[in-house]
C-alpha cells in the first residue's frame, strides 16, 4: 500500500515537474511583435534596451549609435544589453517601445526623430523605466528625456573644408543631401553654409529632400543628381555612404557622416561623425544609480562626443583635404581644438551676423541664437518659444522652404 502512494506520488511531481518545464520552456520563447522578437532581460542587471531605424551595420547613423550600445555594455558593470533594428517611425515603434517596457528594460533608447511621440506616450504608461529619445525636442522631466549633440559644431567646420577644396578645384558650388524639412536637418544645413562661407565667400550650395534616413538607392540617385546638377563636393544628412561612392565614380568629393568609418574611399573629403559610447555609459550609469534626470540633454564637443575624420587624435588627413591650402587646414585644426576645449560652442556657430539666402538678418551682429532657436520651427513650444527660430535657409543655399504648415 505505501509502495503504491509513494509511486503516486512521484507520478504526480513528474507531471508537475513537467508541467513547470514546459511552462518554463513557453516564457523563454522570444514573444513576437508587429514581425519583430522582443528580446528578454536578464534578472539580476541593469537591462538596456536600444531601437534603431536601421540595421546595426549601416555604416553611418544606426552603426554608430550600437558601437555606443556595445561601449556601453563594456563599461558599466553587470548590465546586459540589446537592440531591435529597422524599426520604421510611427505606430510599430511605439509597439516595440511598450513591448520592451512590460518585458522589464529600466533603460530604453530611441534613435530616430519619428519615435518621439511613441515614447512620450509609452513613458506615461510605464513610469518605472527610462526612455531617451534621440534627436526631438520633448520631455516630462521625469522618466522621458531627450538627448542630442551639437553636430552643427562638426558640420560647420566640414562646411569650411568643403568651401576651400570647392574653391581650389574652380567649382564653387556644393550640394547638401537632406533627409526631411525639420529643424535639425535645417540647423546642419546653415551650419554646412555658414562654415562654406567662411573659406569660399562665393560658394553657393543646393539642396535635394529625400525623405528617408536609410534607403541606399535613394542616396545614390539624390547624389547623382546633385553632383550631375553641377555640385563639387556634396554633404549627406542620411545614413549611409553612398554619397562618397558617388563622388568616388564622378570624380568628385562626398561628405559622408555619423560613423567614423563611412569615409573610407579616396573621394571623401571628410565625416562629421558621432562618438555615442561616453555619452551612453553616462547616461545608463545615472539611470542606474537614480542620478540622472531626464530632459534635455544637449551635448558639445567638449564632451568628447563629436569627431571630424581626419582630424581627430590617431586619425591622419584624408587626401582631398591634405592638398588644401595650409591656413585652412590650420584654421579648422584651431577651431576644432577649442571645441573640444569648451571655448567655441554651438552658439559660437550661430553667432550674428547671419543673413538668410533673401538678404534679411536672421541674426544681428553680437546676438547668438539659443537651444529653443535651433531646435525648433516658429514660434516654438509654449514656454520654449524662439526668437530667430530655425525655418530659414542661410546665405548662399540656393533653395527654398515651403510656407510652414504647407
């Protein structure tokens, strides 16, 4: 009788045991979402989570951003980290944003402008963890910040090498590749101008919207049709190389961007590029330790979050800037260096005397423009209005801008 209850009972926790296993089996199952696998966290870390626009090795924008998310893993200790890739802007990424939230990630960054309103409502929804999003002007303050750098610093002084290789080869005329009409591609394109003017007074420079981030066919078509349309060296707002492997075929020089590793054909002249990792170890170890307060964190180049390839320490000049004249590759090294000193910032960039491409002053002589003026569209959000706010193309951009809410 009690061989029979014993073996009774063993059945019973063989069936529960089981029943465990494969309940266990069942969680451990990635869950999937709108065609994407949410990734689990791992108890016992500090789980960060990243959403790119597009894919890891893109060799510009999303490339650089997880160069910064596998820093980050190697220098804040036990955390775990992940990122889901090629996420469109809009209704799928909030779903990825709450998805990511309900699985336990206390940090979760966003990397495209378009995933602002997702996050703000997310962030609502799960107050226990910390979004970042890159890029836009939003934040409650508590658990939904923004975060962005001052890469008007690097594209001004690649506007300033752009001119002087344009004005030596006897074609005054750049392009500028825009991906959409929103004030951060405007604030990079004055920059590219104001720095343009600096070493090439009658340079003039055109401007071709593509409305995407990453498509790579498109890059090299909007290229082509820059560089066909008469420009010299052409500057890319977008993701991806193509515009140097355009310039490399017609003989002419591309400005590429984000990722330190996009200029690598003889025809780039140079890259502003994003160092994300210190920015992102920062911010995950003050997350995690309940010091950092998410708002609006807009970095300089003094953070050392910003690079120019060719000019920064280890990196060697790029042939089509070593043959520029030597003032103005001592000029851009003087300048760089005092960015990176904190003594020449992104107002300095945007300091008056600035005029628009129909003669107004946009900026008086001895004004600077401020955050809210760079960051958005007039009249500004309530409490963060602008007072020479960033819809307007500089002098010497040969393009126009649709009246606002057109």
């Amino acid at each position: 009788m009690k061989t029979k209850v014993l073996w009774s009972l063993i059945a019973v926790l063989t069936i529960l045991a089981m029943v465990l296993v494969a309940c266990q089996s069942q969680a451990e199952e990635p869950e999937e979402v709108g065609g994407f696998q949410i990734p689990a966290t791992e108890e016992g870390k500090f789980n960060v989570a990243m959403v790119l626009i597009g894919p890891h090795d893109d060799g510009g924008w999303s490339q650089a951003h997880f160069e910064g998310l596998e820093y980050l893993e190697e220098n804040v200790p036990n955390t775990h980290v992940t990122y889901i890739e090629n996420v469109p802007e809009g209704a799928d990424s909030e779903q990825i944003f709450r998805s990511l939230a309900r699985k336990g990630f206390q940090l979760i960054f966003g990397t495209s402008f378009g995933y602002m309103d997702g996050m703000e409502t997310v962030a609502e929804e799960f107050p226990d963890s910390t979004f970042i999003h890159i890029s836009g002007f939003k934040s409650n303050m508590e658990n939904f910040g923004n975060l962005f750098g001052a890469m008007e610093n690097m594209k001004y002084l690649g506007g300033m090498l752009a001119g002087a290789r344009a004005k030596m080869d006897g074609n005054p005329k750049l392009g500028y590749m825009a991906t959409f009409p929103i004030p951060e591609e405007l604030r990079l394109g004055n920059a590219i101008a104001l720095g343009m003017k600096e070493t090439c007074p009658e340079c003039t420079m055109d401007v071709r919207w593509i409305n995407t981030w990453h498509d790579p066919i498109l890059e090299k078509e909007a290229a082509a049709s820059l560089f066909d349309g008469g420009a010299q060296v052409v500057f890319t707002g977008a993701d991806t190389p193509a515009v140097a492997d355009v310039a490399q075929e017609k003989g002419k020089w591309g400005v590429t961007y984000d990722w330190f590793g996009s200029c690598k054909v003889e025809r780039c002249l140079t890259a502003p590029y994003w160092i994300w990792g210190p920015v992102y170890a920062k911010i995950a170890q003050g997350v995690n330790d309940g010091t950092y307060q998410p708002g609006w964190d807009y970095f300089d180049a003094d953070t050392g979050g910003l690079g120019l390839f060719g000019f920064m320490e280890g990196e060697e000049l790029p042939a089509g800037v070593k043959e520029l004249p030597p003032e103005v590759i001592e000029d851009v090294r003087t300048t760089l260096d005092q960015m990176l000193k904190g003594q020449f910032n992104r107002f300095d960039v945007f300091s008056g005397e600035i005029l628009d491409n129909k003669g107004n002053v946009i900026v008086p002589a001895g004004e600077k423009m401020e955050q809210s003026d760079l960051d958005q569209f007039p009249p500004g959000a309530p409490g963060l209005e602008c007072d020479y706010c960033m819809y307007w193309w500089a002098d010497g951009i040969a393009a126009e801008l649709p009246a606002l809410g057109e």
